[in-house]
C-alpha cells in the first residue's frame, strides 16, 4: 500500500481505522462495551495482522447508538436489536428514493 493510498481511505467510513481503545474513547464508553455489542453481533470489527480489533467510522456510529440506547436504560440485547431495524430501515427508505427517482426520470409508464 502507498501513502496515496492510505490518505485515500481517511475519507472512508468503511475504513478500520480506530483501535479498541480509541473506538471506546471516542463514544464514550468502554472497551467492555464494544466487545458485548460484538458478541451481540452488532458490529464485527476487523482484525489486524496481530489480531487487534480495528473499528471504522460508520461501525463507530451504530457502536454510539446502541450506547445512547443503553444509556437510556434499554437492556443491551434489545438496543442491538432496535440498531440493527433502524440500519435496515434507513437502507431501505434510501434504496426506495433511489427506485422513485429512476421511475421518474423515465417518465410516465404506458398503461
């Protein structure tokens, strides 16, 4: 890998750019909590070659969710449950937009 490259991915929300340490940091909670939420296979961080758990940004956002979620006293299970349907529910809303937008620029279809 280059130096272009890596500067390449910095804007990339997929990118494993966070250790364990820094990832519990930056949502304020503990490494204790990522490895839960991971259990609960709401996220799956990736390894590095030395098998350490890297987190990219967008895994940091549904990790700072579920946290909210427990915060507010949900039981751990059921807060990666309800992160889980809102993903799927925001892919699913951003995929029908898409679909509306391609049936209108085609125009009106022949009945």
């Amino acid at each position: 890998m280059t130096a272009d490259d890596t500067f390449g991915r910095l804007d990339d929300d997929d990118y494993p750019a966070y250790t364990m340490g820094r990832a519990a940091e930056m949502i304020g909670s503990t490494q204790g909590f990522l490895r839960a939420i991971g259990e609960a296979r709401l996220i799956t961080p990736l390894r590095s070659e030395g098998g350490h758990r890297r987190y990219s940004r967008y895994q940091l956002r549904i990790a700072a969710r579920a946290r909210e979620l427990v915060d507010q006293g949900t039981p751990i299970e059921a807060a990666c449950r309800i992160v889980i349907l809102e993903d799927q529910l925001e892919e699913a809303q951003r995929l029908n937009a898409q679909y509306r937008r391609a049936a209108e620029s085609s125009g009106p279809s022949a009945a």
